[in-house]
C-alpha cells in the first residue's frame, strides 16, 4: 500500500510546480522518439509526453542517448546519431513549447519564453569505442554530458554490472575511459556516475575537479542495490558540490515488492537531505515504460518499472514529501531549483 495524499498537500505541490523550476534529471527520450518514428509513428513528444510535462510544469528535462544491447558494437555509433536527429525532427513541429538546450542563451530564452528546455547527454559511451574525436562531434551536436557506461562493461570502463544478469562486477577506468574523463571536464560537460560501480566512481572523483553527478540513483542505505549510492559516495559528491537525481524505477528504489512506490521515493530523499542537505537532491525518475512499450520485441505480457504512471505524477512525489514535513523551501529545490541551478552553470 502507498501513501495517501491529502488534497491540502497536493494543492500545495502543484503551486509549487507552477512558480518554480522543475527538472527531470533522466528520461530516455531520444531512444524512444527513434523507436517509434521507425515504426512509422510522428510527433511523439506531442502524443505521448508534452500534456503530463505540461501538467507537472517541466521546465527542463535531460534526455540520455542510450544504445540498447542490440545495436553494439556495429550498429551503436549510427543508432546515438540517429536518436538525435529523431529528437531533432520531432521537435522540429514543437518550436513554441520545446526546445533543445546547447547554451546559456537557449536556456535563458527556454526560461524567459516558459519553455520545455531539453538537455541532451550520453548514457554510455560505448558507441565512441575509445575514439576521443568523436566526443568533439557529439559536443557539436548539442550533447552537454555523459556517463562511460550503462552498466556494461566497454573500452572506457567496467560497469555496475554484468547488464540484464544483474551480476556485480568490480574494476575501474582503462586509459581511455580516464582520457574521457578529463575531455568531458575540459568541454564542460557534466559527468554522470550512475551506473558506474564503486571503483570507478573513485577513480572519477580522483581525477576530476569539478561537480560530478547521478542523474539517477538512490541511497544505498535506503534500498541496498549496487545502482545506488553509499552514504560515502553522496557526501563526496555534495561536497563537490554534485546532484543525485532520485530514480523511480520500482526496482532501484526498491518499491516493487510493497508498491509503496512514493513512500520509497521519499525516504531515499529524506535520506540524502539528512546527510547533505537539501542542495544536492532532485528529480531523475527514469521512467521507462513508454519506451518499453515502444520497444518492436514481443512482449506476452506488459511490464511495468515505473513508481510513477507518467511525469504529471511528479506532483505526487512533491505533495508527499510536504505531507511528511519537509519544509516548502526544501521541496522547491529538490523538484528542479537544484538542477537548474546546475545546468545553467555548465551550458
Ligand atoms: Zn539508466
């Protein structure tokens, strides 16, 4: 059972997601535009996304490229270009009400004309194999952010995990993977280490300076997964002053047996405001049903990963987190003010 929300509290939150920021730090958008535009579908933000970002007032999303399994090695460095070009063309129709972020002058104006900004970043790196030229390209395309792996292990570094087994794997960064690491920081670009195992986010944070973070992880010690992070690693990135999207995969927050699905949310914020503060928390809910359903393989029966039906149930989250006392300054932050604050800083 999850919690119920008195409507005090989520009248309270949707004023809030009307004056204020709101981000969602992870969303596999761009993959899935290029899904469903293969499968002959059109104007896919504006069917499937754009009245629930309008209903939970987003103002700036970060879309991964992410290469499924399937398309590595061959085929992955054509499906990262074609998922931006699909991201392209689909907003291509939306110019008043979606954009893509490159730089602070997309921002401010996104901002100053209250639209969607879109924020683009690679989930993995897998499709540049160790070929650094490439992440030059990738910039000139608007990509502002990468993390070297999906959990898989490739040329750049082991991952969390040995994908789709869920099997822990441990091991670093290769010289590639530390020569990535240094380009990204030297482009501005930001680092995401979700997904990265415990060595390599040592080995990041040793040779980085500047803010690191997790576009979508929880706290370990909330829900105990190798996808989240220990109470060390979040102290480390909030003291470099770093941001941890909160992940609402049922599984990484560890809602899939109880359906307690805000509950979970809550308590791995809570978490991370009791050992950092409110500054470094916000929104990566990496919700992936959508693309899922979008995905061509034959499926007998529908899975469902989400703790949230769709990004308007934000709003949700938002109101729980009031109902539970956290004060109304600290909600604002965590729904995107944290976020938009960082982003601004490095576009
Ligand atoms: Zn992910």
């Amino acid at each position: 059972m999850d919690m119920k929300i008195d409507d005090q509290f989520r009248r309270q939150a949707e004023q809030l997601h009307c004056g204020s920021p709101v981000v969602d730090a992870h969303l596999d958008l761009a993959g899935e535009i290029l899904l469903r535009q293969e499968a002959g579908e059109k104007d896919i933000i504006a069917r499937h996304y754009l009245e629930n970002f309008k209903k939970a007032g987003l103002s700036l999303l970060i879309s991964s490229i992410y290469v499924d399994d399937v398309m590595l090695p061959e085929k992955g460095l054509r499906n990262a270009l074609n998922q931006i070009s699909a991201l392209q063309s689909d907003l291509a129709g939306l110019a008043d009400e979606v954009v893509l972020i490159k730089n602070s002058t997309d921002f401010e104006s996104a901002r100053d004309k209250g639209l969607i900004g879109i924020l683009l970043y690679m989930e993995g790196l897998d499709c540049i194999g160790d070929d650094l030229r490439l992440l030059s390209t990738f910039y000139e395309l608007g990509v502002r952010g990468a993390s070297l792996t999906w959990s898989r292990r490739n040329q750049l570094a082991n991952g969390c995990c040995r994908a789709r087994e869920h099997i822990q794997i441990p091991g670093g960064l290769s010289a590639a993977g530390r020569s990535v690491i240094r380009e990204l920081e030297r482009y501005a670009c930001f680092i995401d280490i979700s997904h990265l195992n415990d060595d390599g986010f040592d080995e990041v944070m040793a040779l980085t300076t500047k803010p690191v973070i997790a576009t979508h992880s929880n706290a370990r010690s909330v829900y105990d997964s190798y996808r989240n992070l220990t109470d060390a690693q979040i102290k480390k990135l909030a003291e470099r002053g770093g941001m941890i999207g909160i992940n609402g995969c049922t599984l990484i927050a560890g809602s899939h047996k109880q359906g307690n699905h805000l509950e979970m949310l809550c308590k791995h914020i809570e978490h991370i405001v009791q050992l950092v503060g409110s500054d470094h928390v916000g929104y990566g809910f990496d919700l992936c049903d959508s693309y899922g359903r979008a995905e061509p393989r034959l499926q007998f029966e529908a899975t469902s990963f989400d703790c949230l039906a769709d990004h308007s149930e934000m709003v949700l989250v938002t109101a729980a987190l009031l109902q539970r006392g956290m004060p109304a300054e600290a909600v604002r932050s965590i729904i995107g003010g944290n976020f938009y604050r960082y982003i601004h800083g490095i576009v």
